[in-house]
C-alpha cells in the first residue's frame, strides 16, 4: 500500500471527517477513517466520487435504521497511522513555505492573537 494522499472532508452540515488515499495494486483507495467505509477508482477523482456514494448510503441506511450509535466507525489503526504520517508531512511543508516566506520578507519577530 503506498500512501498518497491525506485529506479533511465534509458532508453538509456534517464538517471534518478523516480521508485516506492509498494506492493498492492498480487502483487507488478512497477511505473515510470515521465510517470505515472505503471505495476505489482509477484515478483519485473517480476514488472520491465514487467514495462519495459509499458514505452516502452508509449514512442513510444508518439514519432509516436508526442506528445512530454505530455511525462512527472507526477504521482499522494502521490506515489512521498512515494518515497522520500524512498530515504531519503535509503540516512540515506548509511550515517550511510559512518559514521561507518570513526570511524573504525578513520577518524576525511573530506576534500571536
């Protein structure tokens, strides 16, 4: 499994969820690490729509069950691993181009609200 990608999703009125992205064999994976619900595609755009579909019937069949405490499903702990090495490389290199940006501008001093 090669991990590709680290996303935030949201559903209306429903903000924040967790997305994981790996490419497996030929295919690329489209997880939702709160529903443990997952999808595939060709290609990442084909992965979200069609993972799109997946968390919309799991929803509704949970809301016309009334299974609203099985909702929240976590996924396995390696795929929430996985996305939090993401998140913090993604937060490293948001960091870095932060920093570049202050020495180029030559801004020595950050003041915090």
């Amino acid at each position: 499994m090669k991990p590709l990608k680290a996303l935030k999703g949201t559903i209306k009125n429903w903000d924040n969820f967790q997305l994981h992205i790996p490419q497996e064999d030929d295919v690329i994976v489209a997880r939702c690490l709160d529903f443990s619900v997952s999808s595939h595609g060709l290609d990442e755009k084909e992965a979200l729509y069609s993972l799109t579909d997946s968390i919309k019937d799991y929803l509704n069949y949970a809301f016309e069950a009334e299974a609203f405490d099985n909702i929240i499903d976590p996924d396995e702990k390696i795929f929430w691993e996985l996305y939090q090495k993401l998140e913090l490389q993604n937060e490293m290199i948001t960091f870095h181009k932060m920093a570049d940006s202050f020495r180029k501008k030559n801004i020595r001093e950050i003041a915090y609200a």
